[in-house]
C-alpha cells in the first residue's frame, strides 16, 4: 500500500498498496521487528516432523474469534495463509492473494490469515489487537489471527520472515505447502486444489450518462464512476505530501473510514498512470473535491439517474464497467481494501513495490 499519482484516460494503470495499509502495517511491524532473522527460502521445504499433527494445531481466541483448531474443521478444505516479517514489509505473495480476493471458492473452502510473530510480543498483545489487528479486521477477507511463538510456521516447516502458504484437506491431510512468492503456475495449482472459480461476468450496464461518459462514450473502454456523499478537501487525505491530513497513525486510520475521503485517497494517490501502457480508462467523480484532482476526469456536481440506475442511493461508491459495458464492480459505502484490490484487477492494474511519495497535484 503506497502513495502515486492519480488515474489517467487512454492509460494503463498501475497499484501499489493502500498508504493506510502501510500505516496501519508499521504498527505491527514494529512487533515484527522483534524476530532475529529471516530464513533462506530452501529450493526444496524441509520435511515435516512425523510427530507433528496437523489437526491439532490450535490457536486461542483472539479479538471477537473463536479459537482455531484445525481438527475443529474436518470436512471443509482449509487453506492458510502465514505472514512473515519479510512478506509483510516486502510485498510477497501480492498476485496469489490478489488472486484469492477474486476467486469465488465453494462453501466447504475456509481460510485464515495468520500473522507468524515471535513469543516475546505476546507481552504487546493487546496494543497489536487495539492498534495493528483490530483496524484491520475489516479490511481483510480473511479471518485474522497472530500466531505468537509461530507454532504453525513450525509445525509445518516453513522458513521463518517469509510468506507460507498450505491447504489442509477435508481429512486433515496437508495437501500442499509453499512459502515466498508464487508464480503464475503455482498459483494455477492453488486455484484447482480450492476449486476456485473467476467470477462470473457482470450484468450489462444500465442507460446512464454523467458528465462525457455513457453507455455509448464507455463501449470498447474501461470507465470508472465514483460517488462521493461529501465534499472532500485535501487536507482531509491521509497521506498526500503538501497539504494533505496530517494526524497520528489512529486519526489518519479514523479519516480513512470515511467513504468519501477513502475513495479520493484512492484517486489522489493510489492509481497510477502508466505512460508506456495503451489501456483505455476513462472516469468521473459525482461530488466536489478541494485541492486535488484527477488527470483526465471531471467532477460532476449531482448525477441523481445514475445514482438510482446503479443502487448507490445518497451515499458514496464506485462502479466499474468493462470493455464490454458490462458492470464488473459495484460497491458503496466504506469499501475494504480487500475489495480494492479487486477493482485493481478488473482494470487491469498491476501491483508494484512502495514507492515515494508524489508532490502536490493542483485542483482543476
């Protein structure tokens, strides 16, 4: 989650992460820390302890979860996904868990995001809950747990620092371990272990026109509609060099729970244009910012039709259609970043690693 210039038209874009993502991630990378080492990625994982059994790994309630025992879950696939200190400050694994926030998985498919911390910060417990875990719960679609200590990370062999992922199946029989990044191939074997499917194509679009865009203007082209339900000026951004919000890590967190103002975070910051690329994508934005802009798009003050065609009501959204005019993505509301993640990919935009910060954009 990183900091980058604003979308433009006839241009294919590029993500980073979120920069509240980054924000919220020092905090508990500042537990993480606390490892010694980062273990070498071995050609081939070590095996894994006969002794070990796989059902019985357990970890306690945490926040409003349940406790995980893995023999609780006999019948269901159960696919983890192990945070190491190097994945969490290094980005590993960004196209497999792009992937999972894509992929519709069958009901008997369950997964969880372990974060692999050393024992000695079980004593900060609380302050990662409140501060680090807690804020984050909602913005993943997965489940959340620290595993202090790394008891899973152990048990299956994983090296330590570093991004582990295993399935689990129905038996609970370990089917399949992988630790780092994954590759298009690994992550196709992934996909057919969870029998995941791509989700499938979008309603065509209703009659709307906002601002130069319509059904007609749209066709052959990628356009993105985005609805505040607020004015939003710069100083109200967490994360824009000159001008923008300025509070601690918990009062940018607060700001960025505010639709509106996390939906021109995005815009102001988190879509990159990439001028060597020739992928149309065109925008508009239903409201009224303040000192910031987008390369390209209008504001539009009120658009009540298109409102109404595409169920966003007063509140704020966004509201992708593809090259084929069909709506691909439509949420309203405070959109997790998760779900960003897949508006990302339904433009096409590629992840790259944190990068600097982008100086001040004037206003239209």
């Amino acid at each position: 989650m990183a900091i980058l210039r604003a979308v433009a038209a006839r241009n294919k874009l590029r993500v980073v992460a979120l920069a509240l993502g980054v924000v919220v991630l020092g905090l508990g990378a500042a537990a993480w820390s606390m490892w010694p080492s980062v273990d070498d990625i071995p050609e081939v994982l070590d095996a894994i302890n006969p002794e070990v059994s796989i059902v019985e790994l357990t970890l306690e309630a945490q926040g409003p979860l349940e406790a995980l025992r893995i023999g609780d879950l006999t019948g269901k696939t159960v696919y983890l996904m192990i945070e190491g200190k190097e994945s969490m400050t290094g980005g590993e694994g960004k196209q497999l868990r792009r992937a999972l926030h894509r992929w519709e998985l069958p009901a008997d498919v369950v997964g969880f995001s372990l974060g692999d911390a050393p024992a000695g910060a079980k004593l900060i417990h609380e302050r990662i809950e409140s501060d680090f875990v807690g804020p984050m719960r909602d913005e993943m679609k997965l489940p959340i747990y620290i595993d202090f200590g790394g008891a899973f990370t152990s048990a299956l062999s994983l090296p330590k620092g570093h991004l582990g992922f295993a399935i689990i199946d129905g038996a609970g029989e370990l089917v399949y371990r992988h630790a780092g990044d994954a590759d298009a191939e690994q992550i196709a074997a992934i996909k057919q272990l969870l029998r995941a499917q791509e989700p499938a194509a979008g309603p065509i679009a209703p009659a709307f026109e906002v601002g130069a865009l319509s059904n007609e203007s749209c066709a052959g082209r990628s356009c993105v509609l985005v609805f505040l339900d607020a004015k939003v000026a710069r100083g109200e951004i967490p994360g824009l060099e000159d001008g923008g919000f300025e509070g601690d890590m918990k009062e940018a967190f607060a700001q960025i729970k505010q639709p509106s103002i996390r939906l021109a975070r995005v815009l102001a910051a988190d879509w990159a244009a990439d001028p060597a690329a020739e992928r149309t994508i065109d925008g508009v934005i239903v409201g009224e910012g303040e000192g910031w802009s987008v390369e390209g798009w209008a504001f539009v003050a009120e658009a009540a039709e298109a409102r109404e065609a595409f169920a966003i009501g007063d509140g704020a959204g966004m509201v992708i259609l593809d090259d084929q005019g069909r709506v691909a993505f439509a949420e309203r509301g405070v959109i997790p970043f998760w779900k960003l993640s897949v508006a990302a990919d339904v433009l096409g935009i590629e992840p790259q690693a944190y990068g600097s910060r982008k100086p001040k954009q004037p206003a239209d």
